[in-house]
C-alpha cells in the first residue's frame, strides 16, 4: 500500500490574517502651478474621477483618500495601490493637457514623485564646444 506523501507549506489550520496596509504617496507639482502652466484642482478632479479601485472607477469607500495641500496632492490608500498607477495617470493628465513634452515626473522619494521641466543644454553645449564661446550659427556667418 503506498504512503501518503506530506507536502510543506501552509499549515491546515485556519487562514492567516491579512496584515493591513497603509500607503502614502505624494504628487509635488510645485514647479509647474507656481509658474502658472497647471492648475492643481484639476488635476486632483481628473485623479478623482479616473482612479479605479476594484476595477471600479468612483469607488474609494473608505480605503482611498485624495487630498490637496497647496501645490501637492496627497493619496492615503488603506489597501494595496501602485505608485506606478499613479505615475501612468499623471502622465495621461499631461498629455491630455499638452503638458506632456514640457513635463516629466520624477520619483524623488520613495514615496512621492515630483512634476519637473525637462533640461535643454543647447546652451551648454554650445559654450563647452573649446570654439572660444561661438556657436554654430556665428560661425557660419562670421566666416572670414
């Protein structure tokens, strides 16, 4: 008669209680509201409406809170949430807004990202060339 064979893993017991989260995550857009290009209350509307928890959009309950504190959007989340979902939906806030080629979020704490400008150095470029401080253009036409 063959032997029952025992496999590790979970014990038969009852079902292990799931340990609850708590998450923080931060949007600092700062940079881009002082300058006049966004506005905070919509983008804190557009977050409201799109984000989907259960599949569902408009359905926070209790487990998702979004608030605004001057130039920063605060989301406390009391279930699992991906800091990379909010990532693709400020992104999708900056295209839809014709913000998206002069704005990129960066991750600048674990816990927040952060809307910055993107760098152009045609400027530096063009200085550190070792041409004495001319650029292509005045080269071109100040040709001797």
């Amino acid at each position: 008669m063959p032997q029952a064979v025992k496999r590790a893993g979970k014990p038969a017991g009852g079902k292990g209680k799931k340990k609850k989260t708590s998450l923080k995550y931060n949007i600092d857009c700062t940079v881009p509201v002082e300058d006049g290009i966004m506005d905070v209350a919509s983008f804190e509307k557009f977050l409201h409406e799109r984000i989907k928890v259960g599949g569902k959009t408009n359905n926070f309950g209790s487990n998702v809170n979004l608030d605004r504190d001057k130039n920063k959007i605060i989301l406390n989340a009391d279930i699992a949430f991906s800091k990379r979902y909010l990532k693709y939906l400020t992104k999708k806030y900056l295209k839809k807004n014709n913000l998206r080629d002069w704005l990129r979020v960066v991750a600048n704490t674990k816990e927040s990202y952060e809307l910055r400008y993107f760098q152009i150095n045609n400027e530096d470029e063009e200085e550190d060339d070792g041409n004495g401080g001319t650029s292509n253009f005045q080269r071109f036409f100040l040709q001797d």
